[in-house]
C-alpha cells in the first residue's frame, strides 16, 4: 500500500496554483522517497504571499521556471494508486486536482484520503 503524506502552498484560498508542494511517499511501510517542488506561478494574492512568503518574484527563481505542468509525470501515477494523507487534506486536494485538470483536461483522485486535521478536530 502506499502512502503520500503532502503539503502544498498556493496562490490563494481558490483553486488558483499551486506553488509549492512537498510530498513523502511510503510504501508497505516503508520509507520511498521525500520531493519538493517550487513552481512558477502567474499571480500570488496578498494574503498567501503574506503567509508563506513566497512572491511570484521568488518562485520564478526558486523553480528555475517549473510549472505544474514540467512534474505532472513525476507525480501522476503515485497520486492516483495512493491514500493521501494532508493536514486539511480537502484543500490540498482540491488544488492538486485543479492543476491535473488544467493541464491534462480530466480529472483524477487517489484511491483515498486521511485528513489529519478533521481527525484531530474533535
């Protein structure tokens, strides 16, 4: 079974882009690897900037010019046969899945998703 444990920051509150994700991938228990990408982006809003501190300025330097669209095959197949983990996994999703549409004009999911944050709310 495998498991991507991930974080994305992003350009705002609506699916707009992703410009950071980081993802731990586990297999059968088993430590597989730990990636991170910084992506270019064409807009930041004031609040996300603000949060994380990345501006469009700083992500085009960061990334080296990457977009979602130069790692989409490096993240395709394990995304969709994994169990997400995420802190406000709905959110995470939501972006990562924004961006696969827009680049490949379809949507996909993983086979399932833990969300620490509404586990732990209670």
């Amino acid at each position: 079974m495998r498991i991507l444990y991930i974080d994305t920051e992003t350009t705002g509150f609506t699916p707009g882009q992703i410009c950071e994700l980081s993802i731990i991938s586990e297999v059968d228990n088993q430590f597989e690897y730990a990636k991170n990408f910084f992506l270019t982006v064409s807009s930041m809003s004031d609040g996300a900037e603000r949060t994380h501190g990345f501006s469009v300025e700083k992500l085009k330097e960061l990334s080296n010019g990457l977009q979602f669209k130069d790692i989409i095959h490096e993240i395709y197949n394990d995304y969709t046969t994994s169990t997400i983990v995420a802190h406000n996994a709905q959110f995470d999703r939501r972006f990562i899945e924004t961006e696969f549409k827009r680049v490949l004009g379809y949507s996909v999911y993983p086979l399932s998703t833990f969300c620490t944050m509404n586990y732990y709310k209670d």
